[in-house]
C-alpha cells in the first residue's frame, strides 16, 4: 500500500468522539474543528471508503487505471470536463487548514485501518487528498446545476461503468418548509426538508453530526465531501429543492454554457457550505449565498429568531431574487413556481437571463400538486411540529388532474398510498393510464388488466406490489436488499414521494412485476426551534452503511420510511473527557 500522508503520532493526537446512535449515524464531538474534520472523514471513511476512493478516481479521468479498459469512455469524459483542474488559492486558509486537510487525513486514517482488506485499486488511488475533496465537490455543483437526464443528482455515474447501460430518467423533486413562530401552533420556527433524487446504486446521501470547536452543525451531505448541503445548526436551518430555472432549460453535460453556468473551475462550494454553517442568521445566510454554489436551485431557511428566507438561486454570476420574513410568514419550495411559495411571493424583480428566470410567466399557470397540497394547509390551520412532521411523511395521492373513478375498491379509499392500502395500487395504475391520455372508463379497464397481469388480482397490497430496492454497487459483493414502502408519484400530489416507472408491465421486458421506486425521497429531516435549542428528526431511505453485510445498509428504510417513522437526532454540547474512536 503506497504512504498515505499521514503519520501514526498525527492520528494519535487528534482528539475526537465518534459516536454512532442504533442507525449508525456518526455525531463527531471534539475540543477543537481540525479534530472534528479528521474525525468526519474517519466516519465517513469507516463505512464508505472504497465509494469516496471510486469517486476520487472517476472525477480525474483514471478509472481505467484501476478497473479496465471499459472505464476508458468515462475517464474521457470526465477528463474533458475538468473538474480535476481546480485550484484552492481562492479558499479561506481557515477553511483549508481546518476542514479541508483534517477531513483528507481523516479518509487516509480509514484506510490505513482497512489497509490488509483493500483491493489493489483502492489502494493505488490513496492518499486522498485536499485537492481530491475539491475536485469531487466540483463534480457535485455541476450535476446540482445541470440536472440533466445523464448527470442527475445521485444518478451521475450513471454515466460511468458503475451502472453500464443504464439511463436516469432525468426527474426533478424535493420538498422544503419553513414556518415561521406566529404560524405555528407552538410558536416554535420549523423547517421541513425533502430532497428527491436518484435512489439507485450508489446512494450518496450521508447523515452526520459534528460538535467541535465553536461548529455546531448536523444535516446531510454527498460522501467525501465535509459539509452537508442541507441541515441545522443552533442558529438557524436551511433546505435546497430544484427551481423552475432548470425545468426551463435541461443543461447538457457537454454544453459548454452549462459548465460555465455550473462554475467549472470554482472551487468555492466547501466555501459557501462553510459560510453557510457558520451563519447565525438567516441574513448571514443570505450574505453566504452570494458565492453562487447552488445554482437552479431554491433555498428556503429559517433561523431560530423566527427569521425566514426564500431564494431562487441562480450562477455564480448573476444576481438571485430572494424574499426575507415574508408576509405569510411561511414558505414553501417543491419546484414549482416561486410565487406559489411565498405570498405574497416578493420576487418582481429576478435580473436573471429570460430562459432561466425563475420568473417568467408568472401568473400563467396554477401550482403544481405538492405546492397546492402545503399551500391549503397552511392557510387553513397552525400546525403544531408533530403535525409538520405528519406532513413529511404523508403519501396521500389524488391532487392530480383526473377525479378518482367509481369503483368498489376506490369509493372507501382514503387517498392514502400506505402500505396495508387495497386501493392505492389499482388507483395508481388507473392514473398512469390517464397520463398517457386515456379516457377515464378505458383508463379503469386497462388498469385493471395491467394489474391481473402483474399480480393476477386488483386488489395487492401497496407494500406488495410498490417497493424500494437496494442493490449493492459493483464495488461490494452481496444480494439486493428489497421493502416495501408507502408514498406515491410526486406528480399526484404526495409529498412522501417515490416515483416508478409508469408504463404497463411486459414480462418480457422487466421479470419482475411490481413498481420498483428509482426516484423519491433522498432524506428527511424535521427541525423545531424550542427555547431549550433545535429539536429534530430525521431519516435515510435505505441506511447509512455502504456494504450489503452492514446492519445499517437498509435498516432506517425498513424500520423507519416502511412505517411513516422518523428517528431523534442526537444534538446537543460535547461532554469533557474526549477520547479517540476505537
């Protein structure tokens, strides 16, 4: 194994706490945040080193060098976008010499406790360095800007040899509320985040805490990098959902607009996220934004004041509208139009290029399902945090454009796709017919017959006939892991989404006959702001371990997203005494 950059004494003197609650979740806890970097990247190295080390390889165009000849087509690629030419000397030396390096060493820690059990590729990729995390994170601001049906979020080695052939579909979702006090039965300011993305091999998503230092943060983030994209912190908490920018215009991977567009050669996203995390109000937060490291998308945040922001970001260069404490006192992003989000929206003014504004057309259509869903809600009721935490996990379906047909099973359904539901699998394939233009009387009966097909009844239960699958990603041996789940299309309404493909079964062309979910919810989280400090919960798909054979691997989607449950977040100040991890 080639040196790793790091030395025995350096390990030895970091002083770190993982601890890791029944999930597997890390919560790092150290006196300073050099310490608590090195020990992120030693838990996220501890569960999904040989993930970290793949992506390192693929954004520099040198996977050919470690698994064959059959990646040669993906490392061009990746060498032509150039996200491997990126340069730190913009960064803070802050942020370099107490993030960026700790977390690299912590990655390079893992790996030398793993050293007798890696594969020859793996280990020609280390160390993982400074400029690696850099890299990598160049990689994920491009396929957060472009969205585009080769390069989704999640879904972008797609592209590569980890999934061959395969082809996203290129969707588009998430969910993000934030409440201010005086709208919620408690008077507490909450914020609900959902983000929707890619839910095949590999799932990138990580959920971890850190207390370290002054840093109090916990939320969610892509692997190898050291800061979540979404999350709370004493102060304040914040969630991203794609905006109509990208449903404008579907930037292409090779578009050379959209690597502009994307920042291609700007290494400030860990910049920005930094920022972000050390922001104590949404003002603050607003200030951070101005780096331009979300593009298309919006951010909806709300601090522990009450304060609320709504902003449809656009690139690095161009000014984004944006909306502090709006009227309502609420606002609410789910990829529709922003001035269905916050009323009134505040955003007559978007100074951003026509085929992106978020903008245009404002007045000309209605909101999409989800908006409309939340909008009725809000108007009608104070939710309490218990409520807003039922609302996350809701899977009533019905809010499309088609009224629900006169039929036995369907006249005592309540709307809900929960998994002991009768009802939701014939109203799903129902609806999926009356999408590809049917009429209501023939859209029952070919629902009907599709349904006969796949399981010879009508009436299967939804947690037999929709499911969500894992399967291990080619890096790691071991057999699909497969649940069902509730929730229902994002295009019908529900916000507990998890979209399948909606064409009738052929045994011929797909064996297996139930709605295998490949889009939907990515993570969950819910944040309260208490007079005691932030309260929350939150929730994985599938799990926080990378390897079949890990108790973590799918355990928070059986135990937790299969029951409409979600799990407390350990969040609170360090105790003395600090130890190394084991």
């Amino acid at each position: 194994m080639p040196e790793i950059g790091i030395a025995a004494s350096e390990v030895a003197s970091r002083a770190h706490e993982i601890r890791r609650d029944a999930y597997g979740t890390p919560r790092v806890l150290a006196a300073t945040e050099a310490d608590g970097f090195f020990g992120l990247g030693l838990a996220q190295g501890e569960t999904a080193l040989l993930e970290i080390l793949f992506l390192k390889l693929q954004v520099a165009g040198r996977l050919a060098e470690a698994l064959g000849p059959d990646c040669a087509p993906s490392d061009a690629r990746h060498r032509r976008l150039g996200f491997d030419q990126v340069d730190a000397a913009p960064l803070s030396p802050a942020l370099r010499a107490d993030v960026l390096r700790p977390f690299a060493d912590g990655v390079n820690a893992a790996a030398a406790r793993q050293a007798a059990r890696l594969p020859a590729w793996a280990a020609r990729a280390l160390p993982y360095t400074e400029h690696d995390v850099l890299a990598i994170a160049g990689l994920y601001v491009f396929v957060i800007a472009t969205a585009n049906d080769r390069y989704g979020v999640g879904g972008f080695v797609a592209a590569s040899p980890w999934h061959g052939a395969r082809a996203a579909r290129g969707q588009l979702g998430s969910n993000v509320l934030a409440i201010g006090p005086r709208r919620s039965a408690e008077g507490w300011p909450m914020l609900l985040a959902n983000p929707h993305i890619d839910l095949q091999e590999p799932f990138l998503f990580q959920e971890y805490g850190l207390e370290a230092g002054a840093t109090r943060l916990h939320g969610f983030g892509f692997l190898g990098l050291p800061l979540p994209l979404f999350g709370f912190t004493p102060h304040l908490a914040w969630g991203v959902a794609v905006n109509q920018a990208q449903s404008h215009r579907r930037l292409s991977a090779t578009d050379p607009f959209a690597l502009d567009w994307s920042g291609r050669g700007d290494a400030r996203l860990l910049e920005q996220l930094w920022r972000m995390a050390k922001a104590r109000d949404v003002g603050e937060l607003r200030s951070a934004l101005e780096l331009g490291q979300f593009p298309n998308y919006s951010l909806v945040a709300i601090d522990a004041r009450g304060g609320l922001l709504h902003a449809e970001l656009a690139g690095a260069a161009i000014p984004f509208p944006f909306v502090l404490d709006p009227e309502a006192g609420y606002s609410h992003a789910s990829n529709g139009k922003p001035w269905f989000h916050a009323r009134p929206a505040g955003f007559a003014v978007c100074g951003v290029p026509e085929r992106f504004a978020p903008c245009a057309g404002e007045g000309k259509d209605k909101p999409e399902p989800r908006a409309r869903f939340v909008l009725e809600a809000l108007e009608k009721a104070r939710p309490s945090f218990a409520e807003m935490q039922a609302v996350l996990l809701d899977s009533r379906v019905g809010a499309a454009a088609w009224d629900r047909p006169r039929h036995a099973l369907l006249d005592g359904w309540d709307g809900r796709a929960a998994v002991d539901s009768r009802a939701a699998a014939l109203y799903h394939a129902y609806a999926f017919a009356r999408a590809r233009g049917r009429e209501s009387e023939a859209a029952l009966a070919e629902a009907e017959l599709d349904l006969r097909r796949r399981f010879g009844r009508i009436d299967p239960r939804w947690g037999e006939a929709h499911v969500l699958r894992r399967a291990p990603s080619p890096l790691r041996p071991g057999a699909a892991v497969e649940f069902g789940i509730p929730g229902s299309w994002q295009d019908l309404g529900a916000l507990n989404a998890f979209q399948v493909e909606p064409r009738p079964w052929v045994r011929r062309e797909a064996p297996d006959p139930r709605w295998v979910a490949d889009f939907g919810g990515g993570a969950m989280l819910a944040v309260a702001f208490a007079p005691g400090g932030p309260i929350a919960l939150s929730a994985l798909p599938f799990g926080q371990g990378q390897a079949p054979d890990s108790p973590h691997f799918v355990d928070q989607g059986r135990a937790l997203i299969a029951q409409g449950r979600l799990k407390r977040v350990a969040f609170g100040q360090p105790p003395l005494g600090l130890k190394q991890s084991p």
